[in-house]
C-alpha cells in the first residue's frame, strides 16, 4: 500500500505500458475483454494511477517473508510486480527500474541490509543482476546501485552467494480477492473511477460462499524470489518492506529515487482514499507512525467504531513492514505482534479476512460496538493451484 504526489521527472519506456504492442493479437484482445471492467487495486495492484497507466514494471502488489519448507535455517522472501499479466503475455522486465527488498534489524525502521535486482538487456536476452545483502551506504529513498555479485537468466532458478536461491520471473498472481465487491463497497479506492466523491461504504456485505470471486484469478505477475540463511537478515526481529526505484536527472549517475514503497498488505487500500496513495510511496516506514496513523483514525471513525479498533491495527500494522522473528521455527500473519512466532506472511495467508475482521469483527480486540458481520471475510480463499510445495513456491503462470 501507498500514497503520495506523483514524480514527474520519471523516465519510462514504452516497453512499460499498460498495453503493449508487442503482445499476440489473442492476449490484446483479451486485455480489452477484461478492463472493460473496473481495474484492479488488490492487496497493492494498480497502486496510483501514474503506475498503473505509464510504468506498470514499477508497481509493486504483495511482499511475503516466511519459513523455508525446505530447509528451517532458511528464510524466503518474495517480491510481486507488474500486475494483471495475461495468459500468454510475454511482458518484458522494464531495465529502468531498480528493485530492492530492505530489512531492519535494529527496530528503528532504517534498512541495515538491502537486496538489489536490476534487469539488463531487452528482448530475449535480458538477465538479472543480483547484489549481496548489505548494508546500504545511503539510507532512505534515494539509493546507489550496489556491486552485482551474480548475474543469472530470468523464468529459471540459479544459485550464488551462501547457497542462496534466486528466481526473477513470471508467476501466476498469488493474491486471492474478490476486489469486484470491494470496490462496491468502497468505490474510491478504484483509480479508474477518480475523482470519486462517494461515501465509505454502498454496500454492507461481500458476496457469500459460493458466489465469491478471485478477480485476479486469471493473472499473471512479475516476481522476485529469494531463498537465503536466516543469519544473513539477522538474528531476531526485522521489519521487510520493498521498493521500487527510477532513473532520474535530478540525481547523480546511478542513484534511484524511490518511486513505490510496499510491505503490510490492504493497508493504505482499505483506510486511505486513493488520492492519498502517492504521497506514502515516497516516504520512508519512518514516517509512517505520523502519517499512515492518522488515516486509520480517521477511517474508523468514519465508519463508526470505537478508536480501540485503530490502536490494535496501528500497533500490529505501524510502521509499515512485515515483522518476523528469525529466531522462531514458524509462525503466522501478524504472529511477531501477536503470537511471540515468526510472524511474517505466507503467500496462502489470508490477508484480507485476518484484516477484515479485526476493522468490521472483534478478533483481536473483542470490541463488538459497530459491527459489521458482512464485511469480516472475503469469502475467497487460496487456491492450491497457484502454489508449488518446493522453490520457487509461487505457481507456475498461466
């Protein structure tokens, strides 16, 4: 989630619009067939209108930090981008933009390790290059590139520094929603819609079991998969967020400025009208206790619940990272917060109902002033076919 002022001295390409050119005639006409519909925002998809519309590479959908299946002394971190690929769609990676996954393990919301991705090339001979996690010698969201360690191919897995694992492609979208409904109920948080004047809420319920749909169900998504030694992020507590940075000539040569921020997912979706997602995009988690704060303060009252609803979802949610505990075997989403666990976020984590019913339900805090029963789950859960048991863990794409 996010928000902030768009950036105008932003370079992009045309290999970075919404419809390209180059896609089969099927896949184009597909395109049409489908965003005749309204588009969709999901956990972070479509995040302002300048990413959905002239630099879709940039925009960032879902971060996931969990435990290795395979391996327990290992962490896996996952990065989702470009959304709303269709089936068949061969969508170049864009060169222009710098990909970063940057953890805190300090607890001040400052990175001290970061990962780089940089895609090099077009056409069919593009590579990714990869630095080592280090700590970054300019904090903040400007950011040199890093030395490159590696370099490997994109759609196949390769292997380098530590016996990590890496896997920069094409996967189908893991996300699960029906943002159809949602964006029924609160119809501003849909760019294709602004300006939107309309209240919070037009309809009180999301569609039952049965009748539920996974909008993003026929997508695809970019993705960057990283599988690495725990000992590597740290040794207890860290906070992941990623980033997407650009190219720009208010910069000295191979800096990036910080274009697109993401971690907690439906965060600024749910409690921040869409005008106000570019302004956070740009900011660091250090703002977020002032800033993000006073958006779920002011959505709960909105919506007429107790100010108790926004201190639990301030205090698991603020700053915006997703927390994990490296020195636990497991956990669940929210469990660093909550359950003295690991923590972090699965890619099947159900992110919506877990939110859902904390801000319209009484989980977490038992407070059932205001409730709104029909707003507490999706009715959509994940789909076991989207998913692989071994890396790189996010489903083959369509």
């Amino acid at each position: 989630m996010a928000f902030f002022p768009l950036k105008r001295s932003l370079y992009w390409t045309r290999a970075t619009r919404f419809f390209r050119t180059l896609v089969a005639i099927v896949a184009i006409l597909l395109v049409v067939l489908i965003y005749a519909t309204p588009k969709a925002l999901a956990s972070d998809h479509q995040d302002t209108t300048f990413l959905a519309t002239k630099l879709t590479a940039a925009d960032l959908t879902d971060l996931f930090v969990f435990e290795s299946p395979a391996n327990p002394n290992n962490v896996v971190l996952a990065m989702d981008f470009d959304p709303l690929i269709v089936s068949g769609e061969m969508r170049p990676f864009d060169p222009n933009v710098l990909y970063q996954f940057k953890i805190d393990n300090t607890g001040d919301s400052i990175e001290d390790v970061v990962l780089q991705f940089k895609i090099n090339g077009t056409g069919s001979q593009q590579t990714v290059t990869v630095s080592r996690p280090t700590r970054q010698i300019t904090v903040g969201t400007t950011s040199p590139l890093l030395p490159v360690s590696t370099t490997g191919q994109l759609n196949q897995p390769f292997t380098a520094f530590n016996g990590a694992r890496f896997f920069v492609g094409t996967r189908k979208d893991p996300f699960f929603f029906d943002l159809e409904q949602f964006f029924k109920i609160i119809p501003d948080r849909n760019y294709s819609l602004q300006p939107n004047s309309s209240p919070p809420f037009q309809v009180l319920s999301f569609r039952p079991p049965g009748q539920a749909q996974d909008t993003l169900a026929p997508f695809n998504v970019h993705s960057i998969i990283v599988e690495l030694p725990r000992q590597v992020l740290g040794s207890g507590k860290i906070g992941v967020w990623i980033t997407t940075s650009v190219d720009t000539p208010r910069l000295r040569s191979r800096s990036f400025a910080q274009i697109e921020r993401l971690a907690v997912p439906a965060l600024n979706e749910l409690f921040m009208d869409f005008q106000a997602h570019n302004n956070s995009n740009l900011q660091t988690p250090t703002n977020d206790a002032s800033n993000q704060s006073q958006f779920i303060r002011a959505f709960v009252n909105a919506i007429g619940r107790p100010q108790g609803i926004a201190n639990a979802v301030i205090s698991v949610a603020i700053p915006d990272v997703i927390q994990a505990d490296l020195s636990k075997p497991s956990g669940s989403y929210f469990g660093t917060q909550l359950g003295n666990n690991f923590g972090g976020r699965r890619p099947k984590d159900d992110v919506i109902d877990v939110t859902a019913s904390v801000v319209f339900g009484n989980a977490v805090t038992g407070i059932t002033t205001g409730q709104i029963p029909g707003l507490t789950s999706d009715n959509v859960g994940p789909n076991d076919a989207n998913f692989l048991p071994t890396f790189p863990y996010l489903g083959n794409p369509l």
